[in-house]
C-alpha cells in the first residue's frame, strides 16, 4: 500500500506551489486551483490504498495525474501573471 514515488513527487509539487507564491509567480487565483489540484490527487491517492493494495492501473493513474498537475504548474508559474506587491 505504498506509493513513496507519487509521495515523494507530492512533497516536490508542494515546495514549487509554495516558492511560485513566495516569488509572486503564482497569483491567489492560480494558488488555489493548483491547491486543489494537489487535494484531489492525494483523494486518489488514498482510494487506491483503500482496499490495501495499489494496483498498477491504480498508480499508473495517481501519475498521469501529477504528471498533469506538474504542467499545470509550469505553465502558471511561466505565464507572465505576477501578484501585485502588497498582497
């Protein structure tokens, strides 16, 4: 029941969430949707070790997912849009 991979790729996408913020690439509305983004691969992520086995198919899924989030975060981190200095 142990997906330290996808674990350790969560970890990852958390610190980049959080430097985009600190660096005011990431705007409050692209933090959110990023947030969220990360809360439902975790909600995957313990339905599939629900049942106390994760299948490939499963883990495989949990990855397309973060492989998803990681371009999601790329590109909001990349556009341009920069938080205003006083927020």
């Amino acid at each position: 029941t142990q997906t330290p991979k996808a674990n350790a790729r969560q970890a990852a996408q958390q610190v980049r969430i959080a430097q985009g913020v600190k660096s005011g690439e990431l705007t409050r509305g692209e933090r959110r949707a990023l947030k969220t983004e990360q809360r439902h691969i975790r909600r995957v992520e313990r339905r599939a070790k629900a049942d106390g086995v994760v299948t490939p198919r499963e883990k495989q899924k949990i990855n397309r997912k973060q492989n998803r989030a990681n371009r999601h975060i790329i590109r909001q981190k990349n556009d341009g849009d920069k938080r205003p200095n006083n927020l």
